[in-house]
C-alpha cells in the first residue's frame, strides 16, 4: 500500500524553466514532509522540509508548497539548471505520534527523474 | 569527513549464499536503518535500529537480518539470496530516531550497494 503518491515519474525542463514535482498523502497523521535529492551513484540527501502549519517554504530556488486540505505536495524547482538533474523523492513522516523516544517512520514516494537541458 | 560507508559497492552473487552488506557511520548517531530502493517503488525501509542492541522491523524484512554490536555498525545479512531480493541498498544514520521528542533528525545515507542475485 503506497501511502505517498509522487508524480511524474520522469520530468523533462530546459534550463532556467520551472520544475514542478507533486505528491499526495492518505495518512492525516503525517506532519512531516521532506523532500530528498539523489544524484547518480549517490545516496539521497535532505534537500528542504516542511511541517504542516506553513504553507510555503523555500530555500534559495527550492520551494515546498502545502495543501493540508488537498492532502498534497509539490517541489518547485525555479530557474532549473543541467545540475539540478537528479532522482527526487518525497516523503512523509508523523512526527507527533512518535513522541518519547519512540521511531518515526518515513514513507518515501516513487520518485521522479528530473532531466534538465542545457 | 562524517559520512556513512557501505561495502561492497557492488556485488553480484548466487541464490543461496550467505552475504552481509556492511556500514558503518562515524558520526555517533544512534538511529541506523537499511533501506531498498527499486523503480517505482521509491525506497522502501528493512530494519532500523534506535541503539546498539535495539532493532526492529521495517516495511520489508522478510529475507534479511540485522545486528547492532557496536554503535557505530549495523550491518544487514542475507542468509539465503533469492533474486527478488535484487536491488539497491542504502544504509543511514541520524543522531536519533525520527520523531524522538517530534523534532525530526536528518538521515544521512551511505552511497549505496547494488546487489544483484542470479
């Protein structure tokens, strides 16, 4: 049972356009929502988060949009570039339901290939 | 450097025999997990450990095994290969469990181990 829906599976922009990457979760628990970034022969890295009570957070051209009411997400990538070319994965997390020092498991979309051309 | 390593990198082997991936991480984390990355199916998590001589299950154990001697090691053992069990593996870490205290701790991942069983 995939609790995070990612879409597309492959994405394909010219340099300096706006990548878009969208998720949707069934879980209402979950209040953590990662974005990770994978390049070829690595491991992923956490590239931005966001917690339920913001509906926008960006970090440099990195933006995470929010829609609790939608249940989804999207990574918009501004002014993409040939290096932003990598695997990217959503994820989320219910962080509150943890608590203690008990584990919070996260759940990872299927992923999207972003190719961008120079 | 802190990073987490994994060896092999690469390994090819037979249905039947015994195998163990090893990682090791440096960073003094306390949480370690395994995960398996297949396309379409994102990343899907085996065993996690929250200390040394704590484990549990993931979403996918069946077919593997873990153990946490030392902090710093957890490895993942395959006692008996079968070819759905080729894949991509990463090891983790982070200072502790996510949702310990709800904060969330960022994962770091190893750089993989491509494993394929004929």
């Amino acid at each position: 049972q995939q609790q995070v829906k990612q879409s597309p599976q492959s994405l394909i922009v010219q340099k300096g356009g706006i990548s878009i990457i969208n998720c949707a979760y069934e879980n209402t628990a979950f209040d953590y929502f990662p974005w990770y970034q994978q390049f070829p022969g690595k491991g992923p890295a956490l590239l931005i988060a966001i917690r339920p009570d913001v509906s926008e957070k960006k970090e440099g051209r990195f933006t995470i949009s929010f829609n609790k009411s939608a249940k989804q997400f999207s990574l918009h990538i501004m002014d993409s570039q040939p290096g932003d070319s990598a695997t990217y994965f959503c994820a989320a997390s219910s962080l509150a339901n943890a608590g203690g020092t008990s584990y919070g498991k996260l759940t990872f979309g299927q992923g999207t290939i972003l190719t961008v051309h120079p | 450097e802190a990073q987490v390593t994994q060896n092999p990198r690469y390994l090819i082997t037979v249905t039947g025999k015994k195998l163990t991936v090893t990682c090791s991480q440096n960073m003094n984390h306390e949480y370690m997990s395994w995960y398996r990355q297949d396309p379409g199916l994102g990343l899907r998590q085996i065993y996690y450990s929250m200390n040394v001589e704590v484990t549990d299950k993931g979403d996918v154990p069946e077919g593997y095994k873990v153990s946490r001697k030392e902090k710093r090691n957890f490895p993942l053992i395959l006692e008996s290969p079968s070819p759905n069990q080729t894949s991509l593996y990463f090891c983790a870490s982070s200072l502790y469990g996510l949702g310990v205290q709800g904060l969330a701790y960022e994962q770091y991942f190893g750089p993989g181990t491509r494993l394929t069983v004929t």
